[in-house]
C-alpha cells in the first residue's frame, strides 16, 4: 500500500519523464491550441491534458489564457500573424510553444522563418528541442523591453 504523498511522487515522476512536462504547465492552467490537424502528435495532447487537469480550449476560446500550444507547418500561412494573435489571448507571463515538424518531414518550417516571424512579433525563440516522433518544439518568450 502506498501513502499519498508517495502516489504522488510517483505521478510526478512519470509527468517529468514526458517531453510535455519540459512546456513547464501546471495543474489548473489554461491551455489554448491554435492550427489542430489531423497530423498532431496525440500522445503529446494528452500527456499536457493530463499535466493541466483538462482539456485543451480550441481557437475560438474567448478569455484570457495561462499558455498556448500552436501547431505550425510550412504552408500555414503567415507565422506572424498567429502569434500577433496569439499574443492578445495570454496572460502576462503566459507559455508559448510552437511546434512545428522535425527536419525532413513535410511542413518543416526553418528555424531561421520562426525567429523572424517571433521578432516581427515582439518575441523571441529560447530553446527548440524534439518533443514527439514528428514535432519539435520552440518556446517562445517576450522580447523584453529595454531601459
């Protein structure tokens, strides 16, 4: 039988293990999808799901949101534009993540097209790394304004 403080632990434990842990959400946030597909990676859906303690709210979401998840592809459209919009619905000090597929497979959007699109949008990219067998991820962070 196990206390639970230890279930607890143990829960943790495998939450970190998860690529959706390393987004840096928690229990009772507000977590807002922009571009679902029928290629998003599910497993990853449902591991923030679960790290969150709820759905996913969809684009038409209309309140202010902890974090946001925008899966991106090449033929998308204009990256700038979304994280303008991304941008009105997050709370101060909110996540952004940008997935976009690995190097190699279709919609593969260069590094070099995401910072530029952030920096027109008053953010820029911190760290990109492989959270799914076809996506990485790239957080995104405000700019910061200078003194």
């Amino acid at each position: 039988m196990t206390s639970d403080g230890e279930e607890r632990r143990s829960k943790v434990g495998k939450q970190a293990e998860s690529p959706a842990a390393r987004f840096g959400f928690t229990t009772g946030q507000v977590v807002q999808e922009f571009g679902w597909g029928d290629d998003v990676d599910d497993a990853l859906r449902a591991d923030i799901e679960a790290l969150v303690g709820g759905e996913l709210v969809d684009e038409d979401y209309d309140d202010v949101t902890d974090g946001v998840i925008a899966w991106w592809r090449d033929d998308d459209g204009d990256l700038t534009d979304l994280l303008v919009d991304v941008l009105t619905v997050l709370d101060d000090g909110g996540l952004i993540w940008l997935l976009t597929p690995k190097p190699g497979r279709d919609g593969h959007v260069a590094h070099d097209e995401i910072q530029e699109a952030a920096t027109t949008a008053g953010l820029h990219a911190t760290s990109t790394f492989a959270v799914a067998p076809d996506w990485s991820a790239t957080k995104l962070a405000n700019r910061g304004r200078g003194r």
